[in-house]
C-alpha cells in the first residue's frame, strides 16, 4: 500500500494562559498572540521533516489549508508544497486540500499547473469545501459552498484540458483562456477528495470517479456507509470500486511500548483535539444545516445505528481525557512496531483501502520526537506496509451483492 504523512503543520507558543479556565481560545486570536520566531522555527522544521520523509522513502506527503488559527500555519498549501518540491526529489506531494469555494478558481488552476511542473509531476490536487471557519474569514455564504465548489471544479478542470475555453457562471466568468503553464501529468493531475461523509459530496465524487477519504477519525460504521454509498454511486455512473479509490486516515506513533507513545504523544493529541481543530469552528451536522452548509439530506443514506456519529458533536473531541484517549489506545496504532503495523493493515483491509495517510504528529510534536519519528516508522514499520496490497472493499462487496 501506499503511505504518505499528513502534516497538520500546527503552530505551538503556549497558548495554555489564554484559555482563561477553558478550552477555548478567544477569536479573533489577535497579532499579540503571535511570535513570529516561533512561526519562522516551526516552517523550516517541517522542510526539514518532508526532506526526511523523501530521504527514508515514504510515498508522499500531505498539506492542507485553513486560515485564521494556530490549528495549521498553511494557509496556501501551494505556497508550502513549492518549497517542498525543492527539497525533496520522488515524495508524491498531496494537497488536500484547496478550498475551491473560497478562492479565484483560475487562479488555482494556474498555480496547481506551475507546481506540477516545478516537482516534475508530482502533485497530487485535493479538492475541499473547508470548514465553517474559513467562509467566516473570506465572508462567504455558507449555504454557496456547495454550489461554489462545483462550479470551480468544472473551470479548473476545463482549464487544464482544453485548448482555450470561455466560461459564463453564478459566480466566475472568463473568456478566451489559455492556461500557461500547463500540468505535467495529463489529462490533469490526479484529484482526490478529503474527509468526504456528505450524501452530495459522495455523489460528486462518484460521478466523477475521484478518489476520496471516508471520514476522518468516524466510527468504522459510518466510514463503511460512507463507503457502500460511493460504491453504490459508482456503479450508477458506469464504474467500479477499487482499493485505489479509498485512502484512510490514521493516527498512529511507534514507541517501545503503548504507556510510552501515550506519554509522548498523548498530550499532542488532546491539544489538537481540544484546543486547535476547533477553534472558531462548528462541526456539529445539525448547526451546518442550519447555516445551509449541509442540506437535510445530507445523512440520508447512513444506517439508523450509525447516525449519532454522523452527528458530528464537537463536545466528543473538545471534551477527550487522557483516560479516554488511554482507552480509546487499546484498539489504535500506538506501540510497538509489530502492534502498529498489524493495526494499519487491519484498519486498511478492513476499509478497503490501499493508501493510508498517517497523523504522526498532531498537536505540535516536538521537532526531535517527529523527527525520530519518521526515523523509526521508515525503519521498523514502512517496509511491511509498502510491501502489503489491498486487493478488495469488502463494504462496497456487501452494498452489490
């Protein structure tokens, strides 16, 4: 299977004194808060760590966009992953992704071509909606996004094929385009979909035959509806479900034993959980409908036993202890190397999924502990995984049978 390392690239100045008695980090989060040696320090680290995932032979790299927080210091990914593909000569560089909603599409399509060229062909182009957050911060509607991010879809991928095209929409307009650059990998670039879960997002994927994630940290549940749906859409839109179709996010830290990658790792990832992934934001399915983000049928398709967690309830993250992280631990890739790749490779036949793209350091880890990191994965774990394919989706051979 193939393995890349999505990278959070979250900023960490001890940000504890803020919260003032809770988890909450007041937003806006002003320009006082920020140091910028912290921010300087924390960017050449992390080139420092893609040029070892490069060096120890991972397959690729993943980088992501928000904007406003310290939950990600990537605000353009592309930005990031140019200066990755100087310093790094095979690693696959995954954007996933950009928000098409919220940006000039053309502009996008332009750039996404220069970066295929400047690594040689090695982009890989995650289409996003966002989070809540981010339509707050360029001002708008959330009840377009959809509308919004279909539309820039279709300009982006005309203007990387096509010899010139015009383009009359509800929200961009261009005439006689010719992109220059053009992308090295034709038709396009591949393009994958993130943390899909919604029906509508499931069938556009589907329609267009883009491989997507399902879910990001979901019950295995929900993530085998999410599935069965899109092999069900698939099948309707003339194709076939592949293990290629599905790439599975997981988080996972080799340590001698589990105590120790909880005591290394475990803050990180309460950190994450309760500080930075929802700062300013809402996840909660009910809020999103009510802001016209998601439509009423956007769960439809997901089994009665499987809707709580389709719920999103953002107090299940926000509120996580150590003694349920410990708990939840027994069951996830956190130990030694055997346990761990045992553990991906069930979690990856399980889903049906021949990516895996690995959370190794949530919540600001430490340089030397991910650095270290990438070291031990490559050395004790990544042998074995790469070696390992996934042949079958067993969810999709039960929703056809």
């Amino acid at each position: 299977m193939k393995v890349f390392v999505f990278d959070l690239l979250a900023y960490d100045a001890n940000l504890d004194h803020l919260k003032e008695g809770g988890p909450e980090l007041p937003y806006p989060l002003a320009k006082r808060h920020f140091d910028a040696a912290t921010a300087q320090r924390t960017y050449e680290e992390h080139l420092d760590a893609w040029e070892a995932l490069d060096r120890f032979g991972y397959d690729g790299v993943g980088f992501n966009e928000h904007h406003c927080s310290p939950y990600g210091l990537m605000n353009s990914p592309n930005l990031m992953a140019a200066a990755a593909a100087q310093r790094t000569k095979r690693l696959k560089l995954l954007i996933y992704g950009n928000l098409l909603p919220v940006h000039q599409p053309l502009r996008l399509a332009e750039e996404l071509a220069m970066l295929d060229c400047l690594s040689k062909g090695r982009l890989i182009s995650g289409f996003a909606r966002g989070i809540p957050r981010e339509y707050q911060v360029h001002n708008i509607p959330l009840a377009e996004s959809r509308a919004r991010f279909e539309e820039a879809y279709d300009i982006i991928t005309r203007a990387w094929t096509e010899e010139v095209f015009s383009y009359e929409g509800r929200f961009w307009s261009y005439k006689d385009v010719a992109l220059w650059p053009r992308p090295v990998q034709q038709p396009h670039p591949p393009i994958w979909i993130p943390i899909v879960g919604s029906q509508e997002s499931i069938e556009f994927a589907a329609r267009h035959n883009i491989p997507i994630t399902p879910g990001l940290g979901r019950a295995r549940g929900l993530r085998d509806d999410i599935i069965r749906y899109y092999a069900k859409c698939l099948a309707a839109a003339g194709h076939r479900i592949t293990p290629n179709h599905l790439s599975l996010g997981i988080t996972a830290y080799v340590a001698d034993s589990k105590a120790q990658a909880l005591k290394e790792y475990g803050p990180h990832i309460l950190y994450f959980n309760r500080t930075l992934f929802s700062h300013a934001n809402f996840t909660e399915t009910e809020r999103q409908r009510q802001t016209g983000y998601s439509s009423e049928a956007s769960t439809d398709y997901v089994r009665p036993e499987n809707l709580r967690a389709a719920q999103n309830l953002r107090s299940e993250f926000r509120n996580l202890t150590m003694p349920q992280l410990e708990e939840q631990a027994e069951h996830m890739p956190l130990g030694p190397p055997d346990e761990v790749a045992e553990r991906i490779i069930e979690a990856a036949e399980s889903a049906g999924a021949n990516t895996v793209q690995l959370a190794m350091n949530r919540g600001a880890l430490p340089h030397d502990l991910f650095m270290a990191q990438i070291e031990r994965f490559a050395r004790d774990v990544l042998p074995r995984l790469q070696a390992h394919q996934v042949k079958r989706v067993p969810a999709a051979e039960e929703a056809m049978a």
